[in-house]
C-alpha cells in the first residue's frame, strides 16, 4: 500500500485537482453548464481481498468513487444499488462467477448499459467467446497493473464515437 501511495505522490498535481469534491456525487447529464464533473463510479469485485483492496485503493486515488464487492451475488447488488461507469469483474468468485453476475447485471434495464470488464487468469478462447455473449465490454487478463486497467476503463467510460 504504501509503494501505492509515493507512486502517487508523483502524478502530476493537475490529476489530482480534476476531481470535484467528495460531496459532488449528483450525476447531472446537463452538460451545457459549467458545474464540475461528478467523480467516476467503479465497482471491483473480486473475492481475493488484497486484488480488490489494491484496485480499489488505486482508483480512489486517482478521483474515482470505488465500491467493491467480494463475490458475484454482491457485485450484481451494489451495481444495481450504485449503477457505477464501469464494472471490473473477476471471473472466478464464490456462488456464481464473473460470467453469471455480469450476465445479471446486463439483463437489468438499470445497469444494462454499465460497462464491465471481465479480469481473470485463465487466458482462454472459449472464456472470451462467452465473455462477450453475456455482454462484457473488455476481457482482461491478470496481472494487470493498476494504471493499465485504469486506461482500459477510462476508455470504456468515454462515450462512443469520443476521441
């Protein structure tokens, strides 16, 4: 954790400064006036405690709003409860995997367009093929350092057709 945080120390102070207050969590879609942006949500689930503390700890830092959940019926939950940006999902969890909850999630009117990603160890064709027939916007694979798979969700979180 502590590597984390000099890591930090030594991004440029204009990151830092982007993100509006921790009170500004409306999510205004009036965009024609000058009122800050609201702070990322991001949901990483992953029943690995410190996999999940680590991602949640870099994005946080970063000016992201991170929940985390540690298995696929509790990340179906708090994405239903927050409808975050961009989910990062673990495909091996305890009761259903990755696949199932992201499937759930996708099925649901409120998080249908929630984009995720799927992360997991096990580098398969067959594991993508499915990935992307529940709806997984990203299949990943681990290890995937913070600030790559923050890239990959930056770009997820812009709207399509952006530069």
């Amino acid at each position: 954790m502590n590597r984390l945080r000099r890591d930090d120390d030594d991004a440029p102070a204009r990151d830092l400064r982007r993100a509006p207050p921790p009170s500004s969590r409306s999510r205004s879609s009036s965009s024609s006036r000058r009122s800050p942006r609201p702070r990322p949500v991001v949901l990483i689930a992953d029943d690995t405690t410190d996999t999940r503390d680590l991602y949640a700890e870099y994005f946080r830092t970063r000016g992201f709003i991170a929940i985390t959940a540690h298995d696929g019926p509790a990340a179906v939950q708090a994405a239903l409860e927050h409808v975050p940006d961009v989910i990062v999902m673990d495909l091996a969890m305890p009761q259903y995997d990755g696949l199932t909850a992201a499937s759930k999630i996708k099925q649901d009117a409120r998080t249908r367009r929630t984009r995720v990603i799927l992360l997991t160890g096990y580098p398969m064709d067959t594991i993508a093929r499915k990935a992307s027939e529940v709806g997984v916007d990203r299949y990943l694979t681990k290890p995937c350092l913070p600030h790559e798979l923050e890239r990959h969700v930056n770009q997820l979180r812009r709207p399509k057709g952006a530069l």
